[in-house]
C-alpha cells in the first residue's frame, strides 16, 4: 500500500485532499460540503467557546455522515508586557483616531489554549469528530492518551524536522508539513525559537526522512497538479486552505474576498496576533512593516488590538485592516462552491 492509500484508509475519505482549518473562514457549510465530496473538510475552532464549538461541530454531523477534521491551537500563555502592551496602543491610537474611535484601554487574552482547559477534551469525547488536529504545539499528555483512547485520528502541525518527531513520539498519526508558503500562523511550537523557513518541498523531504508517520504537505498548494507534485515527492495528502476562501461558503467577508482577488504580495507578520502569520498585504501590514518583534505583545493579546482596529475600520467603510490570511500562491485562487473545487481538484490531479 501506498502512503496514499494507508492515510485515506486511516480517515476513511476518497481523496488525499484536506481543507484547511481556517478559523474566522470555515465554516460548518464548507467543512460538510467538502467531506460529502470526498475530501476532509475541517472547522478551525481555537477562537470558539466550549459552546459555540459544540454548535459548530453539530452542525457539521447534522450535515454529513462522512470524517471531518475539527482544529485547536495549543499555544502557551502570553507572556504578559504591560509596558509593551501600552506602548502598541499608543503607537495604534492614530489609526483608531482616523476612524473616530478609541483605542482598548488594555489589551486581553482573547484565547484559551486547549493546553489550558478540560472543556474542549470533554466535548471531543463527547461529540466525537473523526479527525482532531492541533496547531502551536501539542496538548498534554493526559489529553493525547484520552483522545487516543477514544479511537479519534490525531493530526499535527510541524514547521522543522524537531516538532515533526515531537508529533510523532506524543502518539499522533499523521503529521502537516507546514512550508514558509503557507497562509496563516506558523505553527512554530516555539515563536521566538529559531525558524528555518523550509519551503514546502524542502519540508516535506526533510520529514519524511525523520519520521514514519504519514506526512501531509501544506503551503502553496492551489491546484490539482500541485496536489500530484506533492504526492509524487512522498506526501500522503495535501492540505489547501487559501484555495479555499473564495468558495461561497467561506465566512470571508467582502473585503477579504475583493482583496484576495487582487492577487499581489502576502506577508509574513507578527504584528496582527503577536505570532507570525502570512497575510495578503494591507494597510494594516504597512503601518506594521518597520515595527521592531520585540514591540509587539505576545499572542493572542496583540490580536485583541488588531481585532478592534478592524472592527473600528470596517464601521467607517475600510476593509484593509482585518486579518486577512492567505498562502505565497494567493493570486492563483479561484472562486468556486466547495464540492465542485474538489471534483476539480480531484480532476486535475489524476490528469
């Protein structure tokens, strides 16, 4: 059997094809359409409640019988800065200026790691998706032996060699091979460890080199003959998110989707979440551009700041400050509902 066959078999889906999790953009719609195609759709849920991941993931199962991928971050606490955070509200309180709003007073941490709460645990026990995945790092122990224990399919993300064999010696099955290309937050365990960039090809050969596990490769995957590139150098599968955004059933708003079709230059930023992430280039990511790292607060509470500049944005007309996350081959994105990306996906990789 091939790597292919062994991880379709494991998730039990006809195509080597995942969606990516994208919080804020995939949604139970899209995750559901893509698996009743063939392929694992997913839903990103590391900035939901307890609650609102149980309704998400709900309503995925109401809609399709087939295996789908539910995702949490598992990033460590914020390394809290006061002197730092009020010097990033200062340096934002003229773009707040601009759009007659006030700057939060303070900043929050926004998000609960799954590292730090029972509450997701519990819920996955209960609902039990197929496929789980984590990003920023691994849970603890005690949660990869409950979750084993309960037969679900655990994924990871690596960005090097190091974080691939962490994946691999905690118990998981399938490791993503995140390339530098890659839209979205780096899944670094470690973001202010060393990052060697990898591209995604140099990533993949790197992994399947250090571990067993079946490796997905992920970053500046749009195409069906990227997805046969892949397979061709050892992946197991591919993952594709920003080939995803455009569909109608992404949550992307207007904006988003009018500037995801410009195409042009993405960048790779600390200064919307406080972790690198790749996003479309934006007004937002050129007030940031000459922003030292050590300026910026730790992840989430940069983002709570991000977020509300948005917000403030958005109510006078300007769609240029969200976070607006996409992959090195952004312009290459196309507009079609889900299932049929995948038919044609699936068309042009067995072409």
């Amino acid at each position: 059997m091939t790597a292919t066959t062994e991880f379709l078999d494991l998730i039990r889906v006809r195509h080597p094809i995942l969606q990516a999790p994208m919080a804020g953009v995939a949604t139970p719609v899209m995750a559901a359409a893509v698996s009743n195609a063939g392929a694992l759709g997913a839903l990103g849920l590391c900035s939901a409640s307890p609650e609102a991941a149980r309704e998400a993931i709900a309503e995925v199962q109401q809609r399709t019988d087939a295996p789908f991928n539910v995702n949490f971050f598992c990033h460590e606490k914020p390394r809290r800065d006061l002197a730092v955070e009020a010097a990033w509200i200062a340096r934002a309180a003229p773009l707040f200026a601009r759009f007659e709003a006030e700057p939060p007073a303070e900043l929050r941490d926004i998000y609960t790691s799954f590292r730090d709460t029972d509450d997701y645990l519990r819920l996955l026990l209960e609902l039990r998706p197929q496929v789980v995945s984590f990003h920023l790092g691994l849970p603890r122990p005690d949660q990869i032996a409950a979750l084993r224990a309960a037969g679900l399919v655990l994924i990871g993300s690596a960005t090097s060699p190091v974080e691939a064999c962490a994946l691999d010696a905690a118990g998981f099955h399938a490791v993503v091979a995140q390339g530098w290309e890659a839209g979205g937050h780096r899944g670094l365990f470690d973001p202010t460890g060393p990052d060697e960039r990898l591209s995604t090809t140099d990533l993949l050969r790197a992994l399947l080199e250090e571990v067993s596990l079946p490796v997905i490769a992920a970053g500046g995957i749009m195409d069906g003959r990227d997805i046969r590139r892949m397979l061709g150098r050892g992946a197991a599968a591919a993952q594709l998110g920003t080939a995803f955004i455009g569909c109608p059933e992404s949550a992307a708003d207007d904006g988003y989707r009018d500037r995801l079709a410009l195409g042009g230059d993405t960048v790779m930023t600390r200064a919307i979440s406080g972790r690198p992430a790749r996003c479309l280039g934006n007004a937002f990511t050129q007030w940031a551009e000459d922003v030292a790292p050590a300026a910026i607060p730790d992840y989430p509470c940069a983002y709570d700041l991000a977020k509300a500049l948005n917000t403030a944005a958005k109510a006078k007309g300007a769609t240029a400050y969200g976070a607006q996350w996409a992959g090195a081959q952004a312009a290459r994105a196309r507009t079609l509902p889900a299932a049929e990306l995948v038919e044609v996906l699936a068309t042009e990789m067995a072409s």
